[in-house]
C-alpha cells in the first residue's frame, strides 16, 4: 500500500533531520527531555484510534513548559511530531487537527517558534515526504495572528503563506501560457484530458531526469497517456531557452513540452518555485488532485484512489 510506503519513508526522513547523537554520557550532562504521545484506548477499532490521536496525540505535552523546547531532545520531537503528521495525513485537505495544534503551541513565543520550526522541517521542507501545505497554511496563519513578532519577522511568514494558498488541493489550478520549441502557445486551462500531470522541471537537474525516467517507465501512466485519459504538461520556468532547446530531444514526443515566456509564472508567482522539480496532478476541470510532489508513486496512488473517476 502506499501509505506504508510513506511511513517508511517518514522513519528515514525523522532519521536524517535528527542527526547522530552521541553515545557519550558525562553524569554532569543533563538528559534531554522526551516527550511521549498520548496512548489510544485499546478497546477502539484501529480507526477509531487513528482518530482518537488525531484529537489526543498531544494531550501529555505541557504547552506552558517553556523550559521543555530548552531542554528536549529535539531528534526525538521531531520523529515524534512526524508520526503525528503522518498519521492525519490519511485526510491530507483536512487541517482542523493542525489547526487545533498550534492554538495551544500559541501559548508564548518560545512554544510558537519550537512548534513552526517543527512544521518547517516536516510539512514545508521540499524534500520531506510528508510535505503538506494544507497543513502549513494554519502553521502560518498562528505566527500572524500571534502578538509576538514585528513586521519585518512578519515578511517571511506572510509569503509562505501567500505561496502555501496558490494552487490548493480541491481548487482550480493557477493558469498558464506556455510556448513550444514551434513558437506556438497553448495554455494549461486547455489541455483537454480526464486528468493533467505538470511537471515543472530544468534540464540540468538530476531529479527531474529521475522523475522523468520514472514517468515514462509507469505501466499505468504510460497506457493513460496512450489512450488520451492522461496529458503530461512539461514546463520550463526559466529564461536560458538555449538549454531548453538542447534538453527538449529528452522529453516524450507524446508529452507537451514548453517553456514560459517571460518568465511569467516566477514573476506573478503562480506557482511555488523555490524547489524543482515539482507535480502537479489536475483533474479534467483543473482541481489540483496533488500538488508539489516528487513522488510518482502518489500520482499513481491518487488517480487509483479518485472517487471521481468514471
């Protein structure tokens, strides 16, 4: 399934932001603190305890211990707040939980800062899988609504906050024109398919060779795209169209490949470009289905998955 495949990849990702500690004690050396989640009742079905820790997984965690973000084991939280993560990610458009979350964390500022800087390594970083930016719009909305930071902390916030709101899952994706190596355009809302596939992408990136290869080596993409039922848009965003002409013998002759002119989509910030690659999964009204992802595997799971499908 796939969602155990997330939460094998969750354990190595808890693994790598945690680092390596030191196996070293000295008795004047005080132990990091721990936090331990909440416990389900045992005698609840494994979803009723999956939504039982979506609402009680926090319920030990003293929010008012500022001495605690001092002294924890930050290694041990941040696994700890990724299983949590990982856990209400089976309603990945659902943020109530997050939400709820960081109106306690809201308690001081060193709560907040501990509790952003714990969402910016698990729901913001591009290259976590677990990377969700329905769950990071209310991370920043907290640090906005709070009382606790100038306006110039502000700037920063305010941005990831305008750029998590582009695009959401459920809503129409933004709109584009694109230019082909023939000097002809097309936009985005006109690519007719059941379901579009953007794939944001620079020739000299190693990863969007990979998610390229790995695109094109999908059984079930490959047929989609076969019978018409799946287009693959790939984008160019930036301005060396020479590059662009060199690389483009590299895409499918079946996918659409442009660049945007311009720079147009970087400009008016259309899209989140601050990691590439990047999918997009759209539907055939253009409803973002996934968004920002590096991971084919979930846009295979998503179509699997789409109530929506015929």
């Amino acid at each position: 399934m796939y969602r155990t495949a997330l939460i094998l990849a969750l354990a190595l990702f808890a693994a790598s932001c945690g680092g390596r500690r030191s196996q070293q004690q000295t008795a004047c050396v005080p132990q990091p603190r721990v936090f331990l989640p909440a416990i389900a009742p045992v005698r609840l079905s494994p979803e009723e305890q999956r939504d039982y820790l979506r609402w009680h997984y926090w319920d030990r965690f003293d929010f008012a211990d500022t001495l605690f973000v001092r002294e924890a084991d930050t290694a041990q939280m941040v696994e700890a707040y990724a299983r949590w993560v990982a856990l209400i990610s089976d309603r990945p458009a659902d943020a109530a939980p997050m939400d709820s979350l960081m109106r306690r964390a809201s308690a001081s500022r060193p709560m907040l800062d501990y509790f952003t800087m714990l969402a910016e390594q698990v729901i913001h970083d591009p290259n976590s899988p677990l990377r969700n930016d329905e769950f990071y719009i209310p991370v920043m909305q907290a640090v906005l609504a709070s009382p606790y930071y100038d306006e110039y902390e502000r700037i920063g916030p305010a941005y990831d906050l305008a750029m998590a709101s582009q695009n959401r899952l459920g809503q129409r994706a933004n709109d584009f024109r694109y230019t082909l190596a023939s000097g002809a355009t097309g936009t985005l809302y006109g690519v007719k398919a059941e379901y579009v596939l953007l794939f944001i992408n620079n020739p000299g990136c190693p990863m969007c060779k990979q998610l390229r290869e790995q695109i094109g080596g999908s059984p079930m993409l490959s047929e989609m795209i076969e019978r018409g039922r799946l287009k693959v848009v790939a984008l160019y965003p930036d301005e060396d169209l020479a590059e662009w002409r060199e690389y483009r013998g590299h895409i499918p002759s079946s996918w659409i490949n442009g660049y945007d002119a311009g720079c147009v989509v970087r400009e008016k910030s259309l899209y989140d470009l601050h990691a590439i690659p990047a999918l997009y999964l759209l539907d055939r009204d253009k409803r973002v289905m996934v968004k920002d992802a590096v991971d084919v595997g979930l846009i295979e799971w998503a179509i699997d998955h789409d109530d929506r499908k015929n």
